[in-house]
C-alpha cells in the first residue's frame, strides 16, 4: 500500500482525532440520557404536586357537597365556593403530565374526561354529584397511589444511574484518554523512526556524492512515497555524475595525449625539418648553377610549405594560444588565421572583456575553443552562409557562447543524418563541463543560431 510521507506524519494525530472525537459522542450520548430520565422525574414530580392538589380541593368539594346534601339547601356563598373549588381541581388535573408506566394507558386522559363532567354548574342534582365526587376521588387516589410507588423506585433508580453513569463516564473517557496517547505514541514514534533512518540514509548518500565518493547508491525497485522518489533521484542524478566525470577525465587524457604529440612533434619532427630547410637553404646558396639552383629553392619552398602544416596540425593538436593569450584570443587567431578570405563568408567576431577576468579552467577553455571551431567550420561547410556572427559574452554566472549565420538553416534530420560527428562532439563535450547547447532558428532572417550556456562560479 502507498502511504505518502505527509500522510505518515499525519497518521497519528488522525488517530487521536478520531478517538476524541468518539470520546465527545459518548458524552453527548451520556448527557442526552441524563436529560432524558431527567425529564422524566419532573414529570412524575409535577403529576405528583397536581395530583396532591386535585385530591384536596376533590375531599372539600366532596365534604362541601355532602353537606350541602344535609342542609338540603345550597347558599349562594357556598355555590361560589364550589365553582371556586371546582376551577382549582381542573386546574390541577390539566398540569399532569403522563409519565412512565402510565404514558401508554388512558388513565390521565380519562380522569381529565371525569373531572370535566363533575362541573357543579351542570349538574343540579347534589346527591347524584357527591356519588361522582367519591367514584373520582377513588380514581384519583388509584392514580396518586401508582405515581407514589413510581416515583420512590424512580428516585432510587436515578440516583443509581447517576452512579453508575459518573463511573462510566470517568471510566471510559480514562481508557480512551489513555488509549489515543499511547496509541499516538506508538503510531508517531513507528513512522517518525522509520522516516528518520531513511532520511539518514538518503542525506548520508548525499555527503558522500559531494565528498566525490561516486558510489551509485542504491534504488528501491518500486516507489511508494516521496523519499523513494527521493532516493530514485540521488541514484540517478549520481549515474550521471559518474558518466559526467568519466567523459571529462576521458577528454582530459585525450587533450593531454595532444598536447604532448603536439610537443613531441614540435621538438623531435619540426626541429628535423628546420635543419634539413637550413641545410637545403645552405646548399642553393653553394650552388654555381641557375638551374640546379632554382630546383633546390623549389624545394626550399616547398619544405616551408610542410613546416607551415606542420605548425598548423600542432596547433590544431594544442593551440598554444590559448595557453598564454586565453580563449578570446585564440578564437580572434583561429578565425583570422583560417576563416578570413575573400571566397568565405564575412564573419563578425565579438569577445566580452569579462572573458578575461573569468577563472576558467584548462579543461573548459579546451573545450569551448572546439566547440566554437566545430559550429564556425559547420556554417562554412553547410549553411550556405554570406554572413556569420561568433560572440563570447558574460551575463549574470554564465557564460554565453554563439554563433549565428544566415545561411539556410538547420533541417530536421541534422541530428540523425548519422554521416557527421561534429554535432555530437559539441553535444558530449558541452555535457562534460555542464554546459546546455542548443540550436534555433537565427536572429537574421534565415539561418542557424548555435548556442552555449555555461554556468561558472566567480
Ligand atoms: N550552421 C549550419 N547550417 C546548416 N546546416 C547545418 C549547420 N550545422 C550543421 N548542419 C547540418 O547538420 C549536419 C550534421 O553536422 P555535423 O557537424 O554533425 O556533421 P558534418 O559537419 O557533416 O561532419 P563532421 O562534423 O563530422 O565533419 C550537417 O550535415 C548539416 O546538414
Ligand atoms: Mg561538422
């Protein structure tokens, strides 16, 4: 299963979140039970208080009846009393509310139903109405009698409840306290140990790339979170690096090889042939003869001719330009030395001053002098070019190298033609040294703007 490195952090105070949250349902549950039974005992209560107060004014209305009864006459004091009685007694039994094992039964309602008929106003007859007063009375008191009992077993079972619901309460909110800590405990000490020692070993692997130890450290095979993208990384970014620093110490042997055939020829080859022109030179002047004379100066001709390739293979091998006058100036000899002729294109060479300051090293400056050579003799074999324009410039921590004609352009299979080599070359030795190359269009209206970035640190 794929679980992000966010998510592991985030795993435990979910974890405790969720059993909170639980917690506070289980009391809210609690309270609404509370309420509840709560409700419940004040409606006992208040049936309870208006029963007591309907069987009082129920004996004296009854009593005041019978009395009436006796007298065989009722005082228009006394009928004022009664209705007064009477208002209080209905009073009383409208405020019962039904409550537990009554709630279902019709007993409630139909004393209500008694009492409305019991009205003294509506019923002349003193006898029949005392008769009534007894039968609601005895009702009365079987109600009175079942809300006492009810109310005593309510009592005992409430306060029990409340017992057992504090201890229940305490209990539970203790267990699951204790459960969400320990549990968010082990959950963040699990990931956070697990993520811990992987960054050590990613953030190890990284000191010992930039120590120089190019060790390919090693991949996980399938990704499942952001520290295995991580760790993908640093193993490819190191293959790269590895192939970087072979290619580079690879041009590095390849250029000294170079410079020292360079110095071999200088030494050995081109000090032969300086003697042999001397003494060449020595013998024409000896000679009596025109003609034996003009052949033996032919010659002299033509051994300088030699030596001049000569030099230019050595240069070519190691422009020793570079070494003492830096890369702005062996790129003006070159390009005056082998582009500047009437049959080829106008070309327009500009070095920023910078250049000079910029500690570049022999590698680097080898290989922007190649890589400016092979683009310059790329516009005069296949651009088609009659103006062409190599600048070296310094922005803002890179160095800018182009060169720009405005010849034809570059088509799209350029790069796959396969017979050249040259686009290749400038590809891997620009990958050496770090730097970007591209191709694009040219700023003049048609042609080819070769460009290189080379990033440097001042
Ligand atoms: N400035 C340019 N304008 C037009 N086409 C170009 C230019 N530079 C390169 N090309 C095209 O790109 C192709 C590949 O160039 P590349 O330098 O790789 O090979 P090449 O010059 O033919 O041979 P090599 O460089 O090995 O002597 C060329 O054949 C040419 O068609
Ligand atoms: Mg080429």
């Amino acid at each position: 299963m794929r679980i992000t490195v966010k998510q592991q952090v985030l795993l435990a105070p979910a974890i405790v979140l969720i059993l909170l949250i639980m917690l506070l349902a289980f009391m809210q549950y609690t309270y609404w039970d509370l309420a509840h039974k709560r409700h419940e005992v004040k409606a006992v209560g208040t049936t309870f208080v208006a029963l007591a107060e309907a069987d009082m004014a129920a004996r004296r209305l009854h009593v005041l009846l019978r009395s009436m009864q006796h007298n065989g006459m009722a005082a228009p004091e006394d009928m004022a009393l009664v209705a007064d009685l009477y208002e209080h007694l209905l009073n009383a039994i409208n405020r019962m509310e039904p409550f537990g094992p009554i709630k279902g039964s019709r007993l409630i309602s139909r004393l209500q139903n008694m009492a409305e008929n019991l009205n003294p106003a509506d019923s002349p007859e003193i006898e029949n109405m005392a008769e009534s007063f007894a039968r609601f009375r005895a009702e009365l008191s079987t109600l009175s009698n079942a809300t006492q009992i009810y109310r005593n077993r309510l009592r005992l079972i409430h306060e029990q409840d409340i017992n057992q619901m504090v201890e229940r309460t305490a209990v539970v909110s203790m267990s699951v306290l204790v459960l969400a800590i320990a549990l968010g405990l082990l959950v963040s000490a699990y990931f956070s140990r697990r993520i811990l020692n992987r960054i050590q070993l990613l953030s190890s692997n990284a000191v010992r790339i930039a120590d120089g130890k190019l060790e390919l450290p090693p991949a996980p095979d399938h990704i499942r979170d952001e520290l295995d993208t991580l760790a993908v990384s640093i193993n490819r970014m190191t293959k790269r690096l590895i192939r970087v620093v072979s290619t580079e110490k690879l041009l590095e042997g390849a250029e000294e090889e170079r410079r020292r055939i360079a110095m071999d020829l200088h030494d050995q080859s081109l000090s032969d042939l300086s003697t042999i022109l001397r003494g060449l030179q020595n013998l024409s002047a000896e000679l009596p003869d025109d003609a034996p004379r003009e052949k033996a100066q032919k010659l002299e001709l033509e051994l300088e001719r030699a030596i001049a390739n000569l030099r230019d293979i050595m240069n070519n091998l190691h422009p020793q330009t570079l070494d003492i006058l830096g890369l702005g100036a062996a790129l003006e000899a070159h390009l005056e030395d082998h582009c500047y002729s009437d049959d080829l294109p106008e070309y327009h060479l500009y070095i920023d001053p910078a250049v000079s300051q910029l500690k570049l090293g022999r590698l680097k400056q080898l290989t922007l002098y190649r890589i400016a050579i092979e683009a310059v003799q790329n516009v005069l074999k296949h651009a088609d070019a009659s103006r062409y324009e190599v600048s070296l410039e310094v922005r803002e921590k890179e160095l800018i190298l182009s060169v720009e004609d405005n010849g034809k352009g570059l088509s799209d299979d350029s790069f796959h033609s396969g017979s050249g080599r040259g686009l290749n070359n400038i590809r891997e030795r620009a990958r050496a040294i770090t730097a970007e190359v591209s191709w694009k269009p040219s700023r003049f209206s048609t042609g080819t703007r070769f460009e290189l970035t080379l990033p440097y640190q001042s």
